[in-house]
C-alpha cells in the first residue's frame, strides 16, 4: 500500500493514521519512551500481594520524570503505543495537556494491526490515547504486514517494532526508560544501545529504583507520591 493512495485508519479508534515521515515535532526538545510492558514488572519481595503497589509506584516514577521532562522545557513526547510503559506515558502525557497547551503527544505505531492481542482494557486505554494524540503515525504503512520473525514469509516482518523504535530515537533529544538490568535480549535494552549510539539524552530508572522507595515509604502510595515530588530533576544533569 502506497502512502498518498490510501488513507490508513486506527482498528481501535478509527482515527486516521499518517506515514511516519510527516512527524511534526521539535527533535531537539522532544522525548521518547522505552520500557518494559506490565508483565515483566516482579512485585516488590517477589510477593504477589505487593503486585498493585509495585505496579503503581513504577507509573508514579515515570510521571516524575514527565514532569521533569516538561519543567526542563521538553514539550513534544513521542510513544510507541505499547502495553505498559508506553500508553501508561501517553495517557499522563494527556492529563498534562489540560494544564499546558504547549504539552503535545505523538503517538507512532509499528503497523496497522500492532494491537489485535491487547487485552480489552489496553485496547480501551490505546483508543483513549490515539484519539486525544496531536498526531497519529505508522511507521509501516501495509495494512496486512504482520509481525513474524522469519524473512521472506508473505506479509511478515521481524523488523516491525525496531523500525518503530529507531524512529522514535531518531527524532528526540531524549530517552526517558523503564528498564532493568537483567533484560538484556529485551526491545527497550536494543532501544536503549540505539540511543547511546546516537549520543541521546537517557534518564531510566527500573525496579532496583522502584523498591528502595518501597524499602523508604513502605506501601503507602501517598508517601511515595510525596518522596517523588522533592526527587531532584534528572533533566537538569548534564550528561
């Protein structure tokens, strides 16, 4: 499929989606996200009762650095639109929106049917943010390409999300990741070697972060939301 023959539409919100190469945004001050999806996320302790307050501690984290993000004057946040990290940064992104029209969000999906095994509530929570984005894009513009991971299979490509992902990087200034250590065959470790080998700005945190605040405040979100909100702005190192 050609871009320019057939406009492409969301199969989740039906909003319209643009090739990737009409991205608008400003690429010395926007933001991308890299991170892992919610089921890679072990509860503090290894305590299934503790999932909830795990889960909730590493957004709470992630909105930190948005907000450090945007007081440092970084406005345009690009989001692959995957489960976890991604859509829980665009949704936020969004809320930050009704307090500064300047804030704007870019959502850049791998293909057309990326999200046909996302769960009823990720598949809400996508269309949610696909309707609200300042631009929605593809960086694959075949509506029957599907992700496999062998070559030369018809309407396959093992390609799809690093192709998103290395977009992403290629046009912002910074990195802002969920990432553990151990994780090193995962997509966000690739994303992460991508943009250091293009000299970007990252500021990650991951789940050795996320239970020393639990190790602090205990499992009170309310002292954990309070601890992040003195956490000195990342955005402002130099390196």
């Amino acid at each position: 499929m050609k871009v320019g023959c057939t406009m492409l539409f969301s199969l989740d919100s039906g909003v319209q989606v643009l090739s990737a190469d009409e991205i608008d945004a400003d690429t010395e001050r926007a933001v991308c996200f890299t991170g892992h999806r919610e089921s890679s996320i072990i509860p503090y302790g290894n305590n299934p009762l503790y999932r909830n307050i795990t889960v909730r501690t590493v957004q709470l984290m992630l909105f930190r650095y948005i907000d450090m993000a945007i007081e440092q004057g970084h406005r345009d946040f690009i989001s692959g639109l995957a489960i976890g990290t991604d859509l829980w940064a665009a949704k936020y992104v969004l809320s930050k929106k009704h307090s500064d029209s300047r804030v704007r969000l870019i959502g850049v999906m791998p293909y057309i049917r990326h999200a046909e095994r996302f769960s009823p509530s990720y598949k809400e929570l996508l269309a949610e943010v696909e309707r609200n984005a300042d631009q929605l894009l593809t960086t694959n513009t075949d509506a029957d390409v599907v992700y496999g991971k062998h070559r030369g299979t018809a309407n396959t490509s093992p390609e799809l999300y690093k192709v998103r992902n290395y977009f992403m990087v290629d046009h912002a200034a910074s990195v802002i990741s969920f990432f553990n250590e151990c994780s090193f065959k995962s997509g966000t470790f690739q994303t992460l070697n991508y943009a250091v080998r293009e000299g970007r700005k990252i500021r990650r945190f991951g789940l050795d972060d996320v239970y020393a605040l639990i190790d602090e405040c205990g499992p009170d979100i309310e002292s954990i939301r309070r601890k992040l909100t003195f956490m000195e702005n990342v955005f402002e190192q130099p390196y």
